[in-house]
C-alpha cells in the first residue's frame, strides 16, 4: 500500500475524481432489511443505519457497503484509505469533513430518498475538544478515533413506507465498471445468506462510578447550579464488560427488542458500535433543519394502567417540563447561528413518545439553512447536540469532563450520514454499546437540574441502560467464556485489613510507595484453590521487608488473606495470579503507615497467544547494577521499557545484562540453559532469586544433574542445547530465539517438570 503523508490541497488532488453520475436501480431482496445487512456485518466499512417503530423520524433503511473512502481523525491527524493509497494528513476534521463534501458535492434529487451517495459514520463526542478550548482531565482510555467516515461504492435504501429498495453505486471508473460491480452484487445475493453464530459470553457489568459516587457527582452539579454555573448537566456513568461473540448479533437482538428511529451498526475493523438511540440530532433535507431534543424519562409500567400512569406524570412534571424547555432554548439558538433570521420556530413541545423499556418528552424544532452554509456548517455550529451536554453549553460540558472519569467517545456523539447531495442526518449517540479489544462499553445518563433528587437520578440510568443489558443477560452462551480481564470481572483485594472491591480502593499521592515506587512485591501462582510455594514466596517477602521497611513483620495468615480474596473474586478454581504487596507510606509515618495489599486475577499463560513453542528473545542493550535488583520492588520502569524494546522488534520478552555485558534474566523470568552438558545459570552481582528457579534446581541437583553459576556472555546462547525461562506463574518454558537465531526448543522437558513441580 502506497503512503503518503501531504497537506490538505496536496490530497485533494491524488484522491479519486469526482464521480461522473450515480448507478441507481431497484434491488429486490428477500430477507428483513437487517437479516440482509448482516450478510455483510464482518466486512470493515461497512455501516448500517436501521429505523424501527412506528415514530414519523422512521421511514428509511440505509445500508453502505465497501468503501471507496475511509478515514478517521485522532488527536489532529486525519488517516485513511482509497483504493491500494494510505494518506495522512493533520487537519481540522470538520474542514476535512467540509473539503470532501464539496469535492463530491452533487445536485440533490427530486425524489424522497435520503441519499444516493455520501459519506457514513460517526463524530465522537470528544471532538468538542475541536470547537471550543476545554479542560481535559478525564481519561481516554478507549484510544478510538474522534472521527470516522466512510463513503460507500454500493449504498441500499429501502423505504418503509412504500416498501421499495434501491441501490445506488457511483460511477468511478466508467460507467460499464459500476454496471459490472452491480451485476456481480446482485449474483452475490442469489447466493445464501452466511448463519452468524448468536452465542456469546459477557462477563458482569462494572460501572465507573458506584451509586455513591454517581450521586456525589449529581450534587455536586445542583452545587454548580447553586453557585450559578449552571442550569442543567447531563451526567453519565459507563459500563463495561469482557464480550467475545458477534457484535451484529448483539445488534439484531437489540433492534428486535426495541426498535427505535435511529438504530446503527458500525464495523471499522478494530472496533464496532451497536446504536439502539431514539434521537434525532439533526436533520438536513432542501434547505429545512429539524432537531428533535429528548429530556424527560419514565419507565414503562407493568400494567396498562400504571404504564398509563407513568405517562401521565412525566407529561404534567414542570422539572422535566423546565428541563425540556431549556435545551429548546440552547438548540434554537445553535441552529439560528445558521439558519435564516426568523426561520426557527418550535413546531411541537413535549411530545410524549413510547419505546419498550422507557417513555421520553420530546420537542421538535426547525428553521431554515441560511444561503451559503452547507451541512458541515449546521453540524459545526450546533455539535455535540445541547440535550446530551446541559446549558450553557460550555460551561456544562467542563463540568462533565471534571466529574465523569473516562472520556465519552461515541456516547452522545453522532452516527449517521452526510450525503453528498446536501443532505444531513445524525442521531444522539445514546444506548449505544462499542465493542473493542475484547471489551464492550456503554454509557447512560440524564439531565440534572436544581431540583433533582440523586437517587431517582441514578435509578433513571438504570431504567435507560436496561436496553443493553437485559440483551447481554439473554445471550446465548459460547462454549467458552470469554478471557476474563481486569475490566470483565468483580476483583475483590485485601487493604490493610478490609475486604473491598479493587475498584474501591485509593492511595494517597503523598505516599512514598505512590510518589516514588518504595515498595515491594511477590506474584504466586494458585491452581484450584491451592497456594504453590507460599513458604518460600513469604521468606523472599519478609526478606524485602528487613530490608526496606522498619518495624516488625506483619503477623497476618497470609494463606487465610488470600484463600478469602480468591473466594470473593469468584477465582477459588482454575489458575489464578495473587500479588502481595507493601508499599511505603507516608514521610515519618513508621511502620503503622506502611500499605499491605493483597490482589488476585485470572492467569492466562505466557505463551498463549504466542506463535511457536518458545519464547522470542531479544537482547537489551543497557546494563544494569543496582542492590534493588535483588529484591521485586515497586519500581518496575526498568523492565517495562525492555519489554517494550523488545515487543518493537517482534520478541516476547528483552533479555536483561549486567553492567560488564553479561547475561542476568528476561525482564520478567530466570534464565537457565544446557551447555557443554552442564546446567548453567548466570551469575549476577544482584539478582532476584527466583522461587520456581529455586525448585526446579533443587530437583535437577538430586537427580544427579550438575548445576554451575557463572558469568554467561551473549556468544554462548547460540551453542546452547537448549534455553529455559522460569517464573513462578509460568514455571520453565523454552526460549525459541534470541535476536532472531532460532534455539532448539525441548518442551517435553518443559512439560515433564511443569507436571512435576505444580503437583
């Protein structure tokens, strides 16, 4: 693939030419529209914007597929795709989005369809850090593009309303080509439609905030309002979870049991998005703007008569009532910065509308696009949407980066299109689920005003994400869970004494083992409840202590500590990693301010996921001399950078040398090779001594076997019989290569002592 990295005149110019017209014919299919979107659900790019119910904002079906333009915009650099070319290029992405709507401008049609071509996908919430100078002081811990977009070389629409289909193809290279790719697309779908595999494994919801913390943060907003900051914040908590399975599935179990007007699926390789959202950002047709806000929220009742009765009361409630209004306020002043002078006008006020788990008020508001502003324009002036930020629109949008911990991406952005024939389209990117790294995500909120209450603000998330959730709890399970990881399950710890949730657990910055990594550590291995080697893993801890720390050592029944933390985090089977950990506390606190820290997590095996039988080596180039080095301390950067050094060049692991160029470790494990018949083990000035290492010398030794400790130098790892890694979590596994120069690799041995040694 060609790359180029040039400015913004510079690619207008190598990207395709405007496209000489438009391949449209009708297109009969014979599955449900989203049956028939599904058939193309793993192929990157594709994008499929479903309208459910009976609302009057769904009427159209639209679905892109194989993109002749990608590209997306992170952190000011905009990258994508056509055809065999990559390009970069750092730009503002709305004057991206701008430069190539009006080099693929077309005069709109005189029909009903929303669009024949264009561009589809979604603007993340987090580019207001575009439009406006925000502080950013919540984390980006999703590390997704602020920006993606595709255009599409088939798009089908299909009509609700009168039941037609169309497929649209532009004209790239001639118009027999877009004939023959038309031909060979409707063959493609005599062909029968693949059978997805519905099954799939989500570990238990863990929110960002617990109830406590999601109710300090709504008073602390009515504190703003107080104080005169603020009218109304919209607060959001996020979910997440471990997910393996089919993220179309998801999606077509969520649009079967709630359909709502602005439902999208998106898949872009690395992550995909499930959007079950009921509402209209904005909408462009001619020259006419609609914005349709939502505020107000009642679950549906169990029975007719309290279903009614919900409905009544959030139609005649003045707080949702006054918060409605307000955002009418804010958006009739951000589309009017676009519109004609007199053009915006309220067309209907708290419309009550019913979908399957909620009721929501809604407001329609229009005016007319002023002459000389495009679409861009309209999306520019008036994103992200003002029903999902609070008013002023600013002011509101600093206090929800200070109080939500992770950044929002998606979440009350925008998914949807922008037609090259002026047309515009966007929801408010709510409930919807992004799935990436083996990870989902969703985030719900709502509106806080003065009069408030935090926990029917709180129960209100609830009511909104139960969407999502109650399509998780359904999920047919995989025959194997997904992996569990430190965001997929509930990890209890023990903390100087208490059992608490990890996630509930905070150090002080002040601390010493926090400010400078005075601590120490020990990793151990438990299989099915059972703790190997804790004697000889407690005597190199207690060693660390003497050493480190003042006063005595803790008299505490480790093996009771962690048996119950194990119990807890649901770990009492399988294998499973417990860290023991003590940490300095503050200057001058003695021995009564040190931390003790008791942790467990799932153990997935060193080489899973890694090709061949061994590990890759590659050698670290900076020697090393420290007494700390004897000890597993808290100060890791060391070893972290090798193994980042040695990822970078394709290893699993950086061999470590001490300060004369000799052999000491990997930046994880002991090293142990067979050479010249002799088991040698490198000699180092300071080393940590290793608890497996420790075990599996002792029973080579009595078996006769002769075991040296001796300076090893590089030279000699390519004449070894064979080279051995050992940790207590992994025991010994081959080494495969060093810096490229394959080993010989003897997993027998490996298995035979393995079995042995964690029996």
């Amino acid at each position: 693939m060609n790359e180029n990295r040039t400015g913004m005149e510079d690619l207008l110019e190598l990207l395709p030419a405007p496209f000489a017209g438009i391949l449209s014919e009708p297109l009969a299919i014979a599955e449900s529209f989203a049956e028939f979107a599904g058939r193309f659900a793993d192929e990157t790019g594709t994008v499929a914007l479903l309208s459910g119910g009976g609302h009057d904002s769904a009427r159209f079906h639209v679905l892109g597929l194989r993109p002749w333009l990608t590209f997306r915009e992170r952190a000011g650099k905009v990258t994508g795709e056509f055809g065999d070319s990559a390009f970069e290029v750092e730009h503002d992405p709305f004057d991206f989005l701008q430069a190539i709507s009006a080099r693929y401008r077309r005069a709109e049609s005189d029909d009903d369809l929303p669009l024949r071509s264009g561009l589809l996908g979604y603007l993340a919430y987090d580019l207001k850090d575009v439009l406006e100078v925000l502080p950013r002081t919540s984390r980006d811990d999703l590390l997704l593009p602020r920006l993606w977009m595709a255009a599409p070389s088939i798009l089908v629409v299909h009509d609700r309303r009168d039941g037609s289909t169309t497929v649209h193809l532009p004209v790239l290279r001639g118009l027999d080509e877009a004939r023959s790719r038309l031909a060979a697309f409707r063959q493609e779908l005599t062909r029968p439609a693949p059978v997805r595999d519905d099954r799939a494994s989500a570990g238990p919801l863990v929110s960002g905030l617990d109830r406590g913390e999601y109710m300090q943060a709504v008073e602390a907003v009515r504190e703003y309002i107080r104080r005169g900051h603020v009218y109304q914040v919209n607060m959001s908590q996020r979910f997440e979870t471990g997910f393996q399975g089919d993220p179309y599935a998801l999606f077509s179990r969520l649009f079967v049991a709630n359909p709502a007007p602005f439902f999208s699926f998106l898949q872009a390789g690395d992550h995909q998005l499930a959007c079950t959202s009921p509402e209209r950002f904005v909408e462009l047709r001619g020259r006419r703007v609609e914005t349709r806000p939502i505020k107000g929220t009642r679950p549906r009742g169990r029975t007719p008569e309290e279903d009614e009765a919900l409905r009544r009361d959030l139609e005649t409630s003045f707080k949702d009532d006054s918060e409605l209004s307000m955002i009418v306020d804010l958006l009739r002043n951000d589309i009017g910065k676009v519109c004609a002078a007199g053009s915006v006008r309220v067309l209907e006020h708290k419309r009550v509308e019913a979908y399957e788990n909620v009721h929501h008020l809604v407001s329609v508001v229009e005016g007319i696009l002023d002459a000389g502003m495009d679409a861009v324009d309209l999306v520019r002036a008036t994103f992200p949407g003002g029903s999902i930020t609070g008013c002023p629109k600013i002011r509101a949008m600093e206090v929800i980066d200070e109080l939500e911990p992770v950044r929002r991406h998606v979440y009350t952005g925008s998914i949807g299109y922008i037609g090259f024939g002026g047309t515009l389209d966007l929801n408010i990117a709510i409930r919807t689920a992004t799935i990436a790294g083996g990870r989902l995500v969703y985030s719900v909120g709502g509106g806080v005003v003065y009069d408030s209450d935090p926990a029917d603000e709180y129960e209100e998330t609830l009511h909104k994400g139960r969407t999502i959730s109650n399509a998780l709890e359904r999920l047919r399970p995989r025959d194997e869970a997904p992996p569990p990881t430190t965001d997929s399950v509930v990890r209890w710890a023990w903390s100087d004494g208490k059992f608490l949730p990890l996630s509930g657990i905070a150090v002080p910055v002040e601390e010493e083992g926090f400010a400078y990594g005075y601590g120490f550590f020990e990793t151990l291995r438990v299989q099915d409840g059972r703790i190997l080697r804790l004697d000889a893993h407690l005597r190199r801890f207690r060693r660390a202590w003497e050493r480190f720390l003042p006063g005595e050592f803790p008299d505490i029944t480790w093996k009771d500590v962690i048996d119950q933390v194990l119990e807890r985090s649901g770990l009492s089977s399988g294998v499973s990693a417990v860290k023991l950990l003590s940490a300095a506390g503050k200057p001058g606190s003695g021995s009564r301010g040190n931390r003790l820290l008791v942790t467990a997590r799932p153990y997935v095996h060193r080489l899973h996921g890694i090709p061949g039988p061994g590990l890759r080596l590659s050698v670290y180039p900076h020697g090393r001399q420290s007494p700390l080095f004897e000890h597993k301390t808290m100060n890791y950067m060391l070893q972290r950078d090798a193994a980042n050094w040695a990822k970078a060049r394709g290893a699993d692991e950086a061999i470590l040398l001490n300060a004369d160029g000799t052999v000491s470790e990997t930046n994880t494990a002991n090293l142990i090779g067979r050479i010249g018949g002799r088991w040698v083990r490198p000699f180092s000035t300071h080393v940590l001594p290793g608890t497996f290492e420790e075990a599996l010398l002792a029973h080579l030794a009595a078996h006769g076997e002769e075991v040296v400790v001796r300076p090893l130098r590089l030279p000699e790892l390519s004449s070894a019989e064979a080279l051995f890694a050992t940790n207590a979590l992994m025991g010994i596994v081959p080494i495969a290569s060093v810096d490229g120069a394959e080993l010989p690799c003897d997993t027998a041995f490996c298995e035979e002592n393995n079995t042995l040694l964690f029996a």
